[in-house]
C-alpha cells in the first residue's frame, strides 16, 4: 500500500474514533456503509450521520487537534503497538460475530495473541485467598492446554489469573478500561510489563485516557467477546463479572462457575450463574473437553485466514515428534498414535492410556500448530506431510 495513502487512513481513524459522541455502532455503521476510514471521515463531514452527532462532534471532524493525532501517532510508530481496525483482516473473528463489538482496538505487545484461543477469567476484586488460589491453578492448568488467559487486569481474579498464565509459560491478554498506554490499578504496571512481553494490553480507548466508571462494563464486553468461554471464579451477587458472564451468554459463548461455600458471600454470584445454566465446574480438564473443538474451529479459521498450508519439506516427514514438544513423552506417544488414516478420541485415549480431556488440549495445540487435521465426528490424523 502507498505509504502516503497508509499514513491518511491511520489518521482517519483516529480522528473518528476520538469524535466525542460517536460511538462504535455509528463508527461500524459508517465504515460499512462507506467502505474505509478515509471515505466515512469524508461522509461524517458532510454530515451524513445516521443520527444527529451530539454537539462538538462536528467540529472535531473538522478541526481535529493536530498534536493529539501527532500524539496518537507517536505511539502507534512504537515496537509492538498495533491498531487493529473493524475493516481489517487482523480483527478478531470471535470478537466480529459478538454482540456490540468495538470498531478498533489499540493493542501493546503481542496482537497475534488475539488469535489465540482465549478463555476469560473473572472474579472479585477483593478475593479470598482460596479464590486466589483456584483462579490460579485453573489459569496455569488451561494456558498449559493451549490457551490464552483473557481477564481485566484488575485486582484479585484477573491479577491472579493473568500472573498465573505467565508463570506457565502461556499468553494471556489484559483487556483495559483506560488507554493502552496507562495501567489500572497503578500497582500492576509489572505485571503490565510482563503481560505486553508475553501477551497483549488492549484496549478501545485511545492512548492517554484515563479510567471512568463506565468504561468498565464496555471493556467486559471486550472480554467476553474476546473468548471462547468465561469462568467465573468468585463473585458477589452485584460483581462486574456477573455482567461479562451476561455478555458471553449473549455473545452465545459458555460461562463456566465454580461453586463454594453456602456461607461465603462471594460464592453467591456463582451459585446464581449456575442456577441460570452456567456449567458447574470443579476442574480444568472439564472447561478443555468443552471448549477443545471450539477451539480447534477457531484455528481453522485462522489457517484459512492466513492461507497456510502443512509445511512438506523433507525435514517435516522425517522428523518423529513436533518439534515444540519433543521432550514431552506424552506427545511423542500420541504423535507416534497418530497415522494418516482418522482415528477418533477415544481410539487414541486406548492406544495411549492418556485421558480423553488431556488428549483433547494436546490435539488442539499439535492441530494450532499444523500437525494434526481434524475430520468429522471428532477423528484426527497427521497432517500432509507429517
């Protein structure tokens, strides 16, 4: 692309996602209708709303402030930061098809992470340690499976969560109600740090703004739509993450609760999640088994995406073992399972003595990596040249 004709649509989109009043449905609503930024930036100045834009929007269309699109600018020309717009093939599939998506999202770190297969977990921010702990061993346990840990980067659940996943060795995503560029609260900047090195901070707020009330249940959204399943870890019957377990019911994803105690007030939100058809859960094998072929769905969007074939040079079909996991003797037993006729999951648990959720979350990484193929009806084999 002209690089001039490049640097003219970045811009055009920054001046309309700041336009005061004109939110991501009017924002969505004038992309489609005019193709790209550039021409709806040209429509919306000539005023051709849908609906009458509240006052100072006009005014911004036409006389934005240089030095805060400079500003913007600034911080979009640094490493690893990254907008991500309605209109472009990096937008998050699951996020396009979920109700009251955001039009751009500035990303910190990683954005391909987005294309993980993510699972959110949420919580209270005033946890119990027990709480703590359950957010955690349940982080660690699915980021080992292959997914990304999505939460808010608030205290108690998501801080917990999000330290957990990266204590494993997975990614994690931290969907923020402020710019990308500020952390909320302040005493999780290192963990912020440590999020955008292994992972991404994003957001829908341009840089430099700083939190509001309601940007919190906007940015719930973000996290539900996001992911292919919610947990809720501890809530309270009038916790924020009720709401994003609303929105991923909405979005038509699963909500998954953990129960506790009859006498643990910040059980109660779970208790009712599940009296409303959350699936109960006590382990995270229960959350893999339900949302593995989700996810292998979600990488066969991506490959499709990305239009990327089985590697079949020599080196593929000599080797016996994923390279990612060649130490790992579990995956050098299923991959030695594996042939290129389909075997079901439960041909593979008996050839391997591996359990059948833990076959599940090796599958869906070796087929994320382009190992293995899924057929119909839950069968697998070896990719082409594999």
């Amino acid at each position: 692309m002209d690089i001039d004709a490049n640097r003219a649509g970045l811009e055009a989109w920054l001046i309309l996602l700041r336009a005061p009043g004109l939110g991501p449905a009017a924002l969505r609503g004038l992309i489609a209708r005019y193709g790209d930024a550039s021409a709806a930036l040209a429509a919306a100045r000539r005023g051709e709303f849908e609906r009458t834009p509240e006052p100072g929007c006009r005014d911004w269309l036409h006389a934005p402030e240089r030095a805060v699109i400079e500003a913007d600018l600034a911080w979009l020309a640094a490493p690893d930061r990254t907008l991500l717009t309605c209109d472009g093939a990096d937008f998050p599939a699951l996020l396009v098809d979920s109700p009251g998506a955001p039009a751009a999202l500035f990303v910190a770190g990683d954005a391909s992470a987005l294309w993980r297969p993510q699972i959110a977990i949420v919580g209270s921010r005033n946890a119990s340690q027990g709480g703590l702990a359950n957010a955690g061993a349940f982080a660690r346990a699915l980021a080992t499976a292959g997914f990304a840990i999505t939460s808010g980067l608030a205290e108690g659940i998501d801080g917990a969560a999000h330290a957990a996943a990266l204590d494993a060795g997975g990614f994690t995503v931290a969907v923020l109600g402020t710019g990308p560029d500020l952390v909320y609260p302040p005493r999780h900047r290192e963990l912020a740090a440590r999020i955008e090195q292994r992972g991404a901070l994003v957001s829908e707020f341009p840089p430099g703004t700083p939190g509001h009330p309601s940007h919190f249940p906007r940015r719930n959204r973000i996290i539900a739509g996001l992911s292919l399943g919610t947990l809720v870890v501890e809530a309270g019957l009038r916790s924020g993450s009720l709401i994003t377990a609303r929105l991923a019911t909405e979005a038509g994803r699963e909500v998954f609760a953990i129960p506790g105690s009859i006498h643990n007030p910040l059980a109660r939100g779970c208790h009712q999640l599940i009296r409303q058809g959350a699936k109960l859960v006590e382990t995270a094998e229960e959350i893999i088994a339900e949302l593995a072929p989700l996810a292998q769905r979600l990488g066969a969007t991506l490959r499709e995406r990305l239009a990327v074939a089985p590697a079949e040079s020599a080196d593929t079909r000599a080797r016996p073992v994923a390279p990612a996991h060649a130490d790992d003797p579990d995956y050098a037993r299923l991959y030695a399972a594996l042939g290129h006729d389909a075997l079901g999951i439960d041909q593979l648990a008996e050839r391997t003595g591996l359990g059948v959720a833990a076959l599940a979350s090796m599958l869906l990484m070796l087929e994320l990596e382009g190992e293995v193929v899924a057929s119909g009806g839950g069968a697998y084999a070896r990719s082409v040249g594999a």
